[in-house]
C-alpha cells in the first residue's frame, strides 16, 4: 500500500494469513489502508519506476524518513475525480464487454457505468485478471466510462474502476440484481458503491 501496488494484495494477504490461522477481512484490510501512509508514486498506474525509488536509495530511504510523512501530499486519486456517477450498462462476462466495444456500441456521449459480473472466484474460474476491459474503455478513449466488476483488475488499469466487489454474483450477490439503465455512484471519499436497485 505504501508503494500503491496491486490490488492483488487484497487476494494475497487473506491467504497468507489463512495459512498462518490468523483472522484478516477486507474491513481490517480497508482500515489498515487508511492509515498507511502513500510514499511513492510508482508504475504502472503512477508516474515513476521503482528503479527510481532504488536510485534515491530504496526502501531503507522511505524506512529513515517516514517520521517526516506527516509533511508529505498524497495524491488519493488521480484526474478522473473523486465521485462519478452514470447510468448502468451490464455485462455478464468480459468477453460480452468486449464484443460490444468491438461493435461500437459504447459511446463517448454517454456517462456510464458498465459492470462487469459473473468473473469472480466461482464464476471466473479462479478470479482472472480483467485486463482487457479496462484497457479497451482507456484505448477507446471513453474518459467518461467507469467500469465495476466482481472481477480482479491490473495494477495497469487507469480510469474509475472498481473490483473484487462481494458478495460477487454467481451466489445472488447485489452486483447480479443491476440492470442497465439504474444510476450507480462510485465515491472514493466515502469509499462507497451506489446501486439504485429496486427491492422488488
């Protein structure tokens, strides 16, 4: 977190932790995050290598300055803001977002939010890297597309995504009652996902 990695982090840490018979839930892992500082702004989703931050003397560098951190500015998120909110388009697997942009039949006019389901750990198989649709919404230039997903992301993505999201379809997760057209809102200031779903 310190570095802004991966979210592969939130995969790999619950299972270290299974192994070591010590109890770790995405909620101690969201709280955690908020308390750790931000200290380097590195690839691929920031501006600078971490061959950069070995040339400035590496981890031993950050571990004598960190007393200063309170000093420091944190970007939390980048040029895309800090709430978007749009009408849902939902997609039951990557590969339908796919063939849809392929198509032409996401537009740069619309303000959406396509949601991407059914690629969890049940669903996926075994949770795959969605790449792709993240990379096809940033290569169409759809600057104001936001993509949800039950799905992991590349550290690589740009843009407003949010992943992982649980409870995740396959077992009725709320991600699998959106249809398109309900309005979605996404705040990183208040780490929140909004689905207008009807209770009916």
């Amino acid at each position: 977190m310190v570095l802004g990695g991966s979210t592969n982090s939130v995969l790999h840490s619950p299972a270290i932790a299974s192994i070591a018979k010590v109890s770790l839930t995405s909620s101690d892992i969201q709280s955690v995050s908020g308390k750790i500082p931000y200290l380097a702004d590195l690839a691929p989703s920031g501006h600078h290598l971490i061959a950069d931050l070995y040339g400035v003397g590496g981890i031993p560098a950050i571990l004598r300055e960190e007393p200063c951190s309170g000093l420091c500015v944190a970007k939390i998120t980048g040029k895309e803001g800090k709430v978007f909110r749009g009408k849902a388009k939902v997609f039951d697997k990557e590969k339908q977002l796919n063939a849809a942009l392929n198509a032409g039949k996401i537009h740069r006019d619309e303000h959406l939010i396509v949601i991407v389901r059914y690629e969890g750990p049940k669903d996926g198989p075994g949770m795959p890297e969605q790449l792709r649709a993240s990379a096809a919404i940033t290569g169409a230039n759809l600057t104001n597309v936001a993509l949800v997903m039950d799905g992991r992301y590349s550290a690589a993505s740009h843009g407003f995504v949010v992943g992982h999201v649980v409870p995740e379809a396959a077992p009725g997760g709320p991600i699998s009652q959106v249809r398109d057209g309900v309005l979605v809102t996404i705040s990183a200031t208040t780490n929140e996902l909004g689905i207008d779903v009807s209770e009916e």
